[in-house]
C-alpha cells in the first residue's frame, strides 16, 4: 500500500508538473513577440496558404479533367470521320 501510494504521489507530481509546462506553453502562444508563438503562427499562415494552393490546384485538376473528357469525345469522333473519309476514298478508288 505504502509503495502504490508513493507511487500515486509520484504521478501526482509529474502530472503537476507537466500541467505547469502546457500552461507556461499555452501562455507563450499568448505573447505574440514568444518564438514559440511566431512559429505556430508562421506554421498556420503555412497551413492557409498551402491548403489555398491545394483548393487551386484540386479545381485545375477538374479542369483538365473535363479539359481531357472533351479532348477524348473529339478523338473519337476524329476516328469515325477519318474512317468515313478512308471507305469513302476506297470506294472512289
């Protein structure tokens, strides 16, 4: 008992302690000059602007996409006339 009680003092303890640290930490995400500030604030600019880019570049894929859809229906139809013109040239042969 006396063990698991040290035990429990002990956790106590660095549960406090670690407590202290994440309030030490969430007050130098307060103060803007903090370095630890400035990077969580430049890592967020980096996340909006990389997550901007990805919206972009998600709406160009879609783009080339239907860009691409189009291209195919016109090859296929380039196909069928190049074969109609093809018969049409051997039978005036």
């Amino acid at each position: 008992v006396t063990a698991l009680q040290d035990e429990k003092n002990s956790l106590m303890s660095e549960n406090e302690i670690m407590n202290d640290r994440l309030d030490q930490l969430d007050d130098s995400l307060d103060d803007p000059n903090s370095v630890v500030a400035k990077k969580y604030f430049n890592a967020q600019l980096q996340l909006e602007q990389l997550q901007e880019e990805n919206f972009r570049l998600e709406a160009a894929k879609d783009d080339y996409r239907v860009h691409c859809e189009d291209l195919e229906k016109q090859l296929i139809e380039l196909q069928h006339r190049n074969n109609e013109l093809t018969s049409l040239a051997e039978e005036s042969r």
